[in-house]
C-alpha cells in the first residue's frame, strides 16, 4: 500500500493515507490532547482540544479528524495552538463544575488531567452557568450534568451499543445530555451497562455508590458480611493501584477483602461452575425434550435487560438460570447458613462486580427469598471496591497472595475464570456438557474459535456424542441485535446454543471496571488485554471444568439434589418479563 | 382593527380530528418513512405536527420504530428546533406578532393583554385545549402592525382594548 509522507513538528512520518494526523502524530511518538475523541467509539471534532496547526490551511484543523496528506506540515505545538487549546479548555471549565475535590473522578478525570496540562490558573470567563440536571433514580448510573462537557463520548458509546437512549438535548446554551423527554435513567429503556461511564472523560457518569452500606454492615456485630468476587475483577483491580492493565491480582483480591473485614471471602467462581451444572443441564434437557432451542445465556444483566426491552420475543429462548452471584448468593443464605448455623437474615452479602447492571439485577424482585430477603444485598463495582481498599489504608501491591475461604463454597475451576471474558461462559458449558453427553473425561476441552473480540457475532460448530451442534456468541448489545437480527430474518443456521454478553470484549470490559484514559486506549485493546488474565488463571488451575469441583458437588449430594431438581429450581432459577420502553404515560404533558 | 383570512376561509367553527382520526393519518403519513432512519426524521415529526398540532411522547415513539431509530434521538431533534412543539397547541393558536414593527407599535401591550385574558402565558394552552399562544417573528405585514394571527384569520392594526371582542368570537365558534 502505498504511503503518505508528512511532517510533523520536523519529525517526517511516512503512514498508510487513511490515517489521521492524530494516528499519524501517536505513530512518531508525539502527543496531541484530545477530549472527545475516544478510539472506535467517538470521532467527531467537536471540543477543539486537538487543534493543530496545518501549514497553508485556511485555519486551525481538529487532529482527530483531520486525514493525512502527502506533504503535510503540521505543528502541534506553536504557540497559537497552545493559546488556542487554552481557550477552548477556559470556555469549557467556565461552565463546568469544579468542585474536584469531592468529584468521583478526582485524579481521573481527562479534564482535570488538561488543565494541569496547560497550566490554566484563572478561567477568565466568567458569566451564568448553564442549568443542569443530578439524576441518582436508578440503582445503577448518576447522571451529574454539573459535571457534563458535552463531549459526546458517552452518547457515541451508547449508540455504539445500538441502545441509544442518550442523546443531545435541547440547544446552545441549554444544551443537555440525557434520555428522551429527560427523564431519569430509572425510567429509560436504560440497560444498564455503563459503556456511557467508562466512556466519560470527565465526572458527568457514574455508578451508584454503595460502599457506606458495606462499611456499615461490616462494622455491625450482627452481621455476617460474606464477599465474593467476579472473574473479571482480578484481571482489572490492579490498574487502579498502578500495576499494568492486564496483570492478574487474584491472591491480593482475596487479602484486600479480608483486611477489609469481611467475616467470609469466596469467589463467584464457585458461582460460574454452579451455573454451568445448572445451565448445562437445562440445554441437555431442552435438546432431548424439544424444548425451545436456541438456549441463550442469562448471566449478564446487561444483556438480559436488552432482551426483555428491545427483544420480548426471545425471553423463552432466555436461560431460566440466576446469574453466577445470585446463585451463589442464594446458596449463601441457604446451604451455607444452614452448615455454620447462621441466620440468613444476618448474613450480608456483597458482590464486587464488573458491572453497573449488577446493582440493578440484584434488586429485582424476582431475586427475593419468599420472606422477601435478597440473594446479594449489594453490589460493589471494581471502582468502589478500589475505593474502599484505598480507604482502608491498605497497601494493594504489597499485599500477600491468598486464597478463598477453603471450608464449603470456596472451591472454583478453570471454567468458572474464563465466564469473564467473551466466549467463556460457552466454553465453559462446552467442556461440561462434552463430558456429560459422552461419559467420560474428554482431555481436549480447549475450545480456541469461541475465544477472542475479532468479530462481535461469533459462530462455531461443535461436535458431542456423534451430533453436531452449532453455536454462536455475541458480545455488547450490538452484536447481540446483529445475531438476533439474523435469527428472525433466518439468514441464521439452527443454533442450539447462544452466548450474549452485555458488553464488547464480556465482563472484563464492564460498565463496572477502572477508567482507562482515552489517551492509553489509542494503543491497546483493553479487551484482550485483561482477558489475558482470566487465560491465564485458567491453565493453572488444577481442575478446569465446573463439573469437577468438589464444592459444588457436595452442594449437589448434600442440599439441592438433582441439578434442575425442585430446590434447584426454588433457588437458583428464575424468570423474565417483557419491558416496554417510554410507557405512554412516562411523561405529563 | 382590519381584520383578514387567509386563503379566503376563516377557520372559526373548524371541526377537528377525533383521536382515532389522527392516529390513522399519522399511521398513512408515517407508511412513507418505513426504515429509513435518521435522513427522513424532520420531513416525518413535520407531517405527525401538522396531524397532531404537537408532538407528545406516544407521537415520537411512533416516529422512532418506524425510522428505526431511537426515541432519545427523536426527542432530541424536537427539542432543538423551536418549530417542534412538545406542548398541545389550542384549537385556536393566538400567533402574536413580535417584529420590530408590530414591538414598536406596542405588540407587546397586546400579548399581555390575551395573556391576562386567557389566563395563559405565551407558549401554553388553556386548559380546555381551546386556546394557546405562541410569540413569533416578523409575519410580513408590517404596514398593519401591530399583528395577530388567529390560526389563518389576521388581524391588524390593534389595540389591546379590541382583544376581548376577538377572543369572545372565538370562544363562541
């Protein structure tokens, strides 16, 4: 392919011609500053902070935008660029609100991050500020407009997700963020994911907080505080303490939580291999009976949502099976109450999750016990449970490795890890269901083509017992109306069997995760980075299939019976409803 | 006061649509649309306004599912242009004339006037739907300043002491 030669602050660059002079900059090693633009998801131009300055243009060109051309000079670094990005910085912190001492981004915040940068030291435009809207409605997102820079990232992610519910508001001066009619989030169509969070550059989105509730029960005599943690936690809870992203801090996750106080540490692992007895077991059962195939995951929230919202139609296709850490959670409160003679109500159990769509999941009504107790009762994000840890005091890096609580649930496998990233829960059902179907302990259980984030609709095709079965995989709601899409339209084989996970890449790039700077996200896929680390548990872990562990096995033989039985089901099952979007009667006129 | 209509027809004593009615003219004019995305949304929540004389939350989401777009993005285009009204209009919209002309001949005096009469402020409807009012800019016919226009019946050359009798002509249609 032929290549373009440009000039860059004296530096000469050869790139390929459908780059622009921000890709082209990045290559020769030079930073421009961006703020809107975030890779794959938000290229608009709109904030002007990459202005650079083009030999011969008519003006200042927006980097981000801007494509390379053959004998292009570009300074990124006169002193009118300087002056300019200055300005634009000025007029954006003029409306902004700068309480960044108490700001949830508070040293991880892009804009904070330029204002240092450019050395602003007096926002010399001073004036009205725009009114704005603080909606905490929903259990899973707060919206601060305060905060809001109208960068766009975030409603670029959420169209990127194909969900669209945030959009640019109103006009000029007035102009907002947020769902149609700007009704809260607890009221949108809203499913939850928390791409809009990750993607915010600035303080504008963020979880609901819940670490006060956790600390409260901890320090309650009376209660019982049991921790499990997600797969994908291990693999991103050491950026936020500066380790590199994609370094696995299993053995530090476990201490951290103990130091924390909690009474009983396990892994939601244990959960993931429940699960897959649990779901392998409704497929077998659906494929031999004739129930309805294809049998798609429920372990995302986010994308659990999506079907209920956006595609009713496909809610018998639902697996009936709880989440991982409702099960778990479930378990906790039932076996494992009754095996330490605790009562259930004083057992409090906190969930540390990827996933904003987790907090909203664990507050359905449909994950009560009959005397109306929750399964979780709350669920932290990566980023709360990293606040909490830097609350306490704790030294994340210097922590020993540990274990979980090896006395009744902490046992997990190899399966169980890999449920973080995308084609692992299929994996996972695979290396179970193979062995189940065919009785015996197959030794090639690796199953390479439903791993990896080339393609957001994945399709292979397994063969078990002499039948051959095809699969599909799906990952951000995107690809989940891609695959959808192609099954009522039949341009889509006869799956049997459907993975969908609510986010790109699966949990491990979660609504719930560290923020990653735009700037770092130029260079590498987040997503296959931190999927290294649930690989990489997985090959070291003594058993690798969830059938195989010996926790759940005992939880089988001694509590629930038969998996699928009757208190299977009362536990550890549940059910799902269509959801309209905008009831009619949302808004008053 | 001179007072005109135009196109010939006053629209006093106009019949209007019934729900029903509308919900099937909005059903033909959005057959057009089918699919088409965004390209096609101003020309489509300009045919459900003239329909439903407002877009309300149900007209929208219609727009959406059939552009295939989402309601958010709707609401968001409504939201920017001041063409796009999210509030009823009244069965008779009092259009005060605010351009330069008709402000210099005491336009304001007058919109003040059919709002403490109507007991509405310019932008809302009455309660019974029967009347709203709307400000808007120069209608062109400056040499009858100052103006109002009652859906397509022009009035000119007013004073506030004549809006009771024209409001009364409307009440009683």
């Amino acid at each position: 392919m032929d290549k373009v030669n440009l000039t860059i602050d004296g530096v000469k660059v050869s790139v390929p011609p459908q780059l622009t002079v921000l890709e082209a900059a990045r290559r020769a090693g030079i930073k421009i500053p961006t703020l809107c633009y975030l890779r794959g998801i938000s290229v608009s131009g709109s904030c002007r902070v990459c202005l650079v300055e083009v030999e011969k243009a008519r003006s200042l060109a927006a980097a981000c935008v801007m494509p390379v051309s053959e004998g292009m000079v570009v300074h990124t670094n006169s002193p009118l660029v300087r002056e300019t990005r200055k300005s634009v910085l000025e007029m954006m912190l003029s409306d902004h609100n700068r309480e960044c001492l108490t700001c949830v981004r508070n040293r991880n915040c892009e804009l904070q991050t330029l204002a240092d940068e450019y050395a602003i030291r007096d926002i010399t435009f001073k004036g009205e500020k725009a009114k704005s809207v603080y909606d905490d409605k929903s259990f899973s997102i707060v919206r601060d407009g305060s905060k809001c820079i109208k960068c766009g990232r975030c409603v670029a992610a959420c169209n990127k997700q194909s969900i669209g519910v945030l959009s640019f508001l109103n006009r000029g001066f007035e102009t907002s963020i947020g769902p149609a009619f700007d009704v809260s989030m607890a009221d949108a169509p809203c499913v939850y994911c928390g791409q809009c969070i990750v993607a915010c550059p600035v303080g504008a989105l963020f979880e609901k907080e819940e670490t006060e509730d956790v600390w409260a029960a901890i320090a309650d005599p009376d209660k019982h505080v049991v921790f499990q943690t997600a797969p994908a936690v291990r693999a991103a809870i050491g950026e936020e303490f500066g380790l590199p992203i994609g370094t696995r801090t299993t053995g530090k996750m476990f201490a951290a939580i103990r130091r924390l106080g909690a009474d009983k540490v396990y892994d939601t692992n244990f959960g993931a291999d429940l699960t897959i007895i649990e779901e392998g077991h409704e497929l077998i059962s659906r494929i031999k009976d004739g129930g309805v195939l294809p049998m798609i995951t429920s372990c995302s929230p986010g994308w659990v949502r999506f079907c209920e919202f956006y595609y009713p139609e496909f809610i018998p296709n639902l697996s009936s099976c709880k989440s991982p850490h409702q099960m778990e959670g479930a378990i906790i409160k039932t076996y494992y109450a009754e095996k330490f003679n605790i009562a259930p109500e004083k057992i409090f159990v906190v969930s540390v999750m990827p996933c904003t769509s987790k907090k909203t999941e664990s507050s359905r009504e449909e994950h009560r016990n009959p005397q109306g107790l929750r399964d979780v009762d709350v669920v932290l994000t990566t980023r709360e449970f990293a606040r909490m840890i830097r609350e306490a005091g704790i030294n994340f890096t210097a922590l020993p490795d540990e274990t979980p609580d090896m006395d009744l649930l902490g046992e997990y496998t190899g399966a169980g890890v890999i449920f973080g990233a995308t084609g692992g829960v299929m994996e996972a059902a695979l290396r179970t269901v193979a062995d189940i179907l065919e009785d015996k302990d197959l030794p090639d259980f690796e199953y390479e083509t439903v791993r990896g984030v080339a393609y957001d609709v994945k399709e292979a095709e397994v063969e078990i017992a002499g039948t051959k079965h095809k699969v599909a995989i799906a990952h951000s709601t995107a690809g989940a109306r891609k695959l959808l899409d192609a099954i009522k339209d039949g341009s889509a084989p006869n799956y049997s069997f459907i993975e969908i996970m609510g986010c790109s890449g699966g949990c491990v790039c979660g609504g719930g995760q560290p923020i990653v700077p735009s700037q770092t996200l130029m260079d590498i896929d987040l997503r296959t980075e931190r999927a290294k680390a649930l690989y990489e548990e997985d090959v070291i872990m003594p058993e690798r299939k969830s059938h195989k562990n010996h926790d759940v096995m005992k939880l089988y033989k001694e509590f629930l019976g038969e998996p699928n039985g009757h208190l299977a089901h009362e536990l550890l099952h549940t059910h799902y409803s269509a959801k309209e979007i905008y009831p009619d009667n949302l808004v008053s006129e | 006061m001179l007072s005109y209509a135009v196109g010939g027809e006053s629209t006093v004593g106009k019949t209007k649509l019934t729900p029903e009615e509308m919900s099937t003219k909005l059903d033909e004019a959005l057959t057009h649309y089918e699919g088409q995305g965004q390209k096609a949304l101003m020309s489509a929540l300009q045919e459900a306004q003239e329909i439903y004389g407002y877009l309300p939350l149900p007209v929208q989401k219609r727009v959406a599912k059939t552009l295939n777009i989402s309601v958010a993005e709707v609401y968001g285009v409504v939201s920017f242009y001041s063409f796009f009204s999210l509030k009823p209009k009244g069965e008779y919209i009092f259009n005060v004339c605010l351009g330069t002309a008709c402000y210099v001949k005491g336009a304001q005096k007058i919109l003040e006037r059919i709002e403490d009469n109507l007991g509405i402020k310019a932008g809302d409807v009455t309660a019974d739907r029967k009347f709203s009012i709307s400000a808007c800019r120069c209608v062109g016919a400056c040499g009858l300043a100052p103006v109002i226009l009652v859906n397509d019946d022009v009035y000119g050359r007013l004073t506030p002491e004549e809006i009771p009798g024209i409001i009364a002509k409307y009440k009683e249609a």
